[in-house]
C-alpha cells in the first residue's frame, strides 16, 4: 500500500484513505485485545483472593491429626480439588452474574431507561439475553402491533407497495421524456435537483458541452421488458490559457496565445435506473485521430451508452486537484482536469 501511495501510477488518494482507515481499525482491535488481558487478569486476581480466603478458612478450622492413610489423602486431594472447581464456577457466575430478561423488557420502562439498561450489559451477558429472548420466543421473532413499534420506522401496507411497484414498472416499460442535452437550456426529464447539482461549481471559463458521438445500434437483453432510451446529461468543458514559458515568451495579456482544453465535467442523468445499487461505468476507446479518444458511460435498464469525444491527455486522478468519480441522487458524476506538462527546449 505505500508502494502504490509513493508510485505515481493509480488512485493515490483511494490509497491514502484506506491507509488512515487502516490505522483507525489496527488501534480499535489492539484496544479490544487490552481490554480483554484487562479482564482476565481482574478475573484470575478475584480467583486467587477466593483462593486464600478459603485455604485461610481451612487453616483455622484443622486440628492436628495423626498421620493420614495415603487412600484418605487422595480422597482428600479429589475432594479439594471438587472444591476449587465449585470456587471458579462461583466466582465466575459473581463476575459474570445473570440478567433478568423480564426487566429489561418491562413494558412499564421509559425507552430511555430501557436503553440505558441494554447498553450497561457486557459482552458475554449480551450474549446471555439474546439466546434466552431467542429460547422463549420458541426460536422465532414475535409478532408486535403497529404502536409498539419505534419511532421513525415506516409501516407500509401491503396493498399500496404492490401498487406502488405496479405503477413503477408499467412507467418503465411505457414511453418517458427522454432527449440528449442542447448546447443551451436544460436537459428535459432531469428534475431540478439534479440541475442544481449538475451546474454546482460552474465558474466563467467553463462552456456546456454537448458534442455526443454517434454509437453502432444497441441490442440488450432487456430491451423487450423495457423501452431503452439515452439518459440526459449536462457536461461542462472547462478551457483556459496555458502560460507556459513558450507562451510567456511569445504571448502577452493583449495578445493570448489560443484557449485550450483543462479538463471536462461530465454529469449523467439516471433518475429511472432499476438497480441503484450498481454504479454506472465509463470507459475509454481510441478512435482514428490520436489527438482524442471516445469515453463511454455504461449504466443498466433502461438506459442505453452514450458516448463523448474528448481530447486524449493524461489525467488528474488526485481529489485534490479536481478530480470526481462519485453517483449519487440519480447523478452520475466525472470531473477530471489535465496534467500540465512543462515546457522544455
């Protein structure tokens, strides 16, 4: 991992996090590991004072005896070592003692107080209540009426989510507002939200970008089940002056050398998408002119790629100089800027 860190090749900041969570979950598992040495030196110290209490008992409690048969004397030594078993198993029902399972679901506590209750509990009595729940519950979740139930959850009938789901998939198989970003205006089908966080940042140098590039015809597997469409989309080309030494020499404020591309901001629309839980993908194609290169975006049904033709450049790939890959509220998002490269004689 600080090979990949210290190498320039790769996602250096994915690296640089999984390197601080790392270290995070090192020190909680050593913490734990402390904190059960701790345990168990305070459990073997209550055995050894139990111990000399009851050897301090014995001793008083002898009387000098002539000398004992050796049969009485391995009796004697299996009856104590009987005894020192029945001492542990007391001292670690006292260090481990018994919860009531009835007072921790009384129905006449507060949820505060009940709270308070579940949190006090360790680890093995926790252990303890959830198999006796379990065993009197006759090894399956009991039944609770709808005021009983905590606050904040959603109770959904039954009916209604049928015909919620119903109505989801007769919309995505009928026809919806679908249309490719103009060069002006907003994108139809693409809800207000998702304009505000598409134009989020839009400084002056920046321009839409709508120059889509023509796919082959697409065949999916679902295209029978579900109208295909292209998602909506508003891209942002971001274009400046590249002051270099060669243009410091040559150019002037009066005179700027030519604008180039800094970078692209693409941002698709996928409010319909089925399975939210899979991330679109993009990828990158060489075409025939070597200057540019075409990104496609993969998503799922019902939305078919789109392509974008770019200038062919190396990226950014830190978060600190601007680089997003993220899909969120239905919004795919891939910001990126070029490296700049030194002029050299």
């Amino acid at each position: 991992m600080d090979a990949k860190i210290r190498g320039n090749s790769g996602n250096k900041g994915y690296w640089q996090d999984l390197d601080d969570q790392l270290k995070v979950f090192i020190a909680r598992k050593r913490l734990r590991e402390h904190h059960g040495r701790v345990l168990r030196l305070q459990l073997a110290i209550i055995k050894e004072e139990q111990k000399k209490e009851i050897q301090q008992q014995e001793s008083e409690e002898l009387l000098p005896v002539a000398e004992v048969p050796p049969q009485v004397k391995i009796q004697k030594e299996e009856e104590e070592e009987e005894e020192e078993d029945e001492d542990d198993e007391k001292i670690s029902k006292k260090v481990r003692r018994k919860i009531d399972v009835q007072t921790l679901d009384d129905p006449e506590l507060d949820e505060p107080e009940r709270e308070r209750k579940w949190r006090a509990l360790t680890g093995d009595q926790l252990d303890d209540v959830t198999r006796e729940l379990y065993r009197i519950g006759c090894y399956s979740p009991t039944y609770i009426s709808a005021d009983d139930t905590m606050p904040g959850i959603e109770i959904l009938d039954e009916q209604a989510d049928v015909d919620n789901l119903t109505e989801r998939r007769n919309r995505n198989r009928g026809t919806l507002p679908s249309s490719s970003a103009a060069s002006s205006g907003a994108p139809q089908g693409a809800s207000s939200k998702m304009m505000a966080i598409a134009r989020e940042g839009m400084e002056a140098d920046e321009s839409i970008f709508g120059a889509e590039e023509q796919l082959a015809a697409q065949r999916h597997l679902w295209s029978d089940k579900y109208r295909p469409r292209k998602p909506t989309y508003l891209n942002r080309v971001q274009t400046g002056f590249d002051w270099n030494k060669y243009n410091q020499t040559h150019y002037d404020q009066d005179n700027p050398p030519p604008k180039i591309v800094q970078g692209y901001k693409f941002n698709i629309f996928y409010p319909d998408l089925l399975d939210m839980t899979v991330a679109p993908r993009f990828g990158l194609t060489s075409c025939e002119d070597p200057d540019f290169a075409i990104i496609r975006f993969k998503a799922g049904p019902p939305y078919e790629d789109i392509a974008f033709k770019v200038v062919n450049r190396e990226w950014e790939t830190l978060h600190k100089n601007g680089y997003k890959c993220q899909f969120q509220n239905g919004v795919f998002q891939l910001w990126f800027m070029f490296k700049k490269y030194r002029y050299r004689r």
